[in-house]
C-alpha cells in the first residue's frame, strides 16, 4: 500500500538539529552527498546553473550562493565543472549547523573559489545571502509553506541574476523507491528517517506553481527530473 501524500507534512528531520554534530551527522551527510551523486542529483542544480549562465556575460565574476549546504559536496562539484567551462565563480555555502560548515570547510580546501558562512536563513540578514545565482538543493522542503513564501521572497532580492531550486517530488511511489535504496545500502536509521520524511516533505506540481504565482514569478523553468525531483529555475533578469 502506498503512502498518502496528498498533503505535506510538517515532521521534522533528526537533522533540523542546528546543534548537532559528531560522526554519526558526518556519516549523515556524505551518504546524502552520495546518494545525490549517484542519482543525478547534483547534475540538476548545475544544469539549472548552467541555464541561468547563459544570460551572463563571458568572463565576468558570478557569485554564487548555496543556501543550506550541508557538506558543501554540490558546491564542490559546481566548482569542477565551472573550472571545465573556464567559468569565473566565487562560491559561497550557508548553512545553520556549524559542525556542518567546519566539515565543508575541511573538504574544500582545494578550492579557493569556495568559502562558508554558517548562518540560519530564517534570522537573516538579507545582505549575507546576496548574490548574483542562488541555489536550494534539497532546502526549501525542510520548512512550512508559510517560511517557504517568505523566503523565497526574499531570496528573490538577493539573486541578481536567478535562483535554481532543486527540490523533492512527494510521491508514494519515491517512498517506496527509497525504502528499497536504504535496504539495498543498509542506511543507518537517521538517514532511513529523515530521507523518507524529506520525501513527505517535497512537493506537487501543482504546489510550486501555486507558489510561483503568489510570487509573481514571469520567467521561469519548472521541469520533473530523476529521480523524483523538480527543476524550478527562476529569471530575475
């Protein structure tokens, strides 16, 4: 039987602890990183990147802002692949957790374009999270609808040039894909618990259009990708 998913909950993952840290969190966050890698994940951010690139001028600077990013694995790989396109990128990671900026901070010491700064977006302030592209990899499901608007209102002030939000589609039948992935893995129990609340967590269709059109939001890309993901790029040019 599958899972209602009619509507989203609102559960909250052992990782919206901004407190947590340790090895088990460590662990945590480069399966994530993994499982991403492996299904595409990180490839919809940095095609959405790419899309919104294409408006920029060559060899102009591009500040880039990961909101929430974890390890800092999707900046890393952005990093490379900017690095093949002789793209000019300055990289910076947000997230709440400090454990979690000193780990990404740790693992991108080849990486001079990238730097971290732990900050909880729903304190603000604005001026921190400015950018020309901001990026929501696997972020905007972690709050309310009610945060999600205000947010992303203000994510749009902050992006120059456009947002990539790359986010999780609701449905039973990725539930029940990702129980048979952590079977398959044999994931520990928080990142089983929290993979499929996030799952729970994602969104409709018809949601992220009911979204976009509270935002007024006139350029946009919004495309289904695997695996049960959504590529919601967004011109503010």
């Amino acid at each position: 039987m599958m899972p209602d998913t009619r509507q989203r909950i609102l559960a909250p993952e052992i990782m919206d602890d901004f407190a947590m840290e340790g090895e088990q969190l460590q662990r945590a966050l480069e399966k994530i990183a993994q499982i991403n890698r492996r299904l595409g994940g990180n490839r919809i951010t940095i095609k959405g990147v790419d899309m919104l690139m294409r408006a920029m001028p060559a060899g102009k600077e591009v500040h880039i802002v990961d909101i929430g990013c974890g390890n800092g694995d999707m900046l890393r790989a952005l990093a490379d692949y900017g690095r093949k396109k002789q793209w000019q990128l300055r990289l910076t990671g947000i997230d709440a957790n400090a454990f979690t900026i000193r780990l990404a901070d740790d693992l991108s010491v080849a990486y001079p374009e990238i730097s971290y700064r732990c900050l909880d977006v729903t304190q603000g302030p604005l001026s921190a999270m400015t950018g020309d592209i901001l990026l929501l990899t696997l972020t905007l499901h972690h709050f309310t609808d009610a945060e999600i608007r205000t947010l992303m209102e203000g994510f749009r002030r902050c992006a120059a040039v456009g947002i990539v939000v790359n986010d999780l589609h609701r449905s039973g039948m990725a539930y029940r894909l990702f129980q048979l992935l952590c079977y398959a893995l044999r994931l520990e129990e928080m990142t089983r618990y929290d993979g499929l609340t996030s799952i729970m967590r994602g969104f409709k269709r018809s949601e992220l259009i009911q979204l976009s059109q509270q935002l007024n939001i006139r350029r946009q890309s919004l495309r289904w990708r695997w695996a049960f993901r959504y590529q919601w790029v967004i011109s503010n040019l």
